[in-house]
C-alpha cells in the first residue's frame, strides 16, 4: 500500500459529508457563519430566503435535502415551521429539521415537537448543533 492510501484511509469522513441542509436565517452574519461551519463538516450548504428559493434552488442544483435548519422567525412571509414544511412537501421524503429561536414560549416550543423537528433555543452553542446533526445523520 502506498503512503497516499495509507493516508487516505487514516483521515475521518467529514461527520456531515453527504448532507445537503437547507438553511433559513434572516442575519447575514449568522447565515454566512453557519453555511462556513456547516460546509467544514462536509456538507452541502442551500441558502433560501423563502422556501420557494430554497426548493428552487435544489431542483436547480438536483440536490435532495436530509436536514433544514431555519431560525423560527426568519422572515416576515414565513416561519421556520412553514419553511420546513414546505420544503419537506415540495421535494417529498423525510426531511429532519432543526428550529433555533429566541423565542422562549411555550407555544413555539409546543409547535416544533408537534412537527417532529429538534429546537434549539438562542443563545446556540454551535457544538450543540454539530452534535444534533451528527447524532441524527
């Protein structure tokens, strides 16, 4: 065996190589953040700012989501549970999803359990989300 199979066969598989994960967030800041840790990890980053972007944007690229992270209140047209929703009806499957918000109430919370989707609450530590995807993966 050569040293550059050696090599090859000694490194880690990315913990999230071959995700493809549609991601809604309203600051550019925190949505530029999350696609860089996100593309680290190995996976495959769709930005939308609505769901009909991001379905757009899969269709266009022929990629099928496993995972859409949306922030709850991400834009004025639609939330994070509709967001996904659409999405999960749009390109059809099992799509995990994961809901970050800052929103403490207990409706919110109620809502993304009732859609069987994981919440994180804000502050997020991004540790707690590469754990969430990779236990789920």
């Amino acid at each position: 065996m050569t040293r550059a199979a050696d090599s090859s066969q000694n490194k880690a598989d990315p913990p999230l190589g071959g995700e493809t994960i549609v991601l809604f967030e309203d600051d550019d800041l925190v949505r530029r953040a999350t696609q860089r840790m996100l593309q680290r990890l190995g996976a495959q980053v769709v930005i939308g700012n609505t769901s009909a972007e991001a379905v757009e944007h899969l269709r266009a690229q022929g990629a099928a989501p496993t995972w859409v992270i949306a922030d709850y209140w991400f834009s004025r047209l639609e939330d994070g549970l509709v967001a996904t929703q659409a999405v999960r009806d749009a390109v059809g499957g099992e799509i995990k999803g994961l809901i970050i918000t800052g929103d403490s109430s207990v409706e919110v919370a109620n809502a993304v359990r009732a859609a069987g989707l994981h919440l994180l609450r804000k502050p997020v530590n991004t540790d707690r989300i590469i754990a969430i995807l990779a236990e789920n993966a």
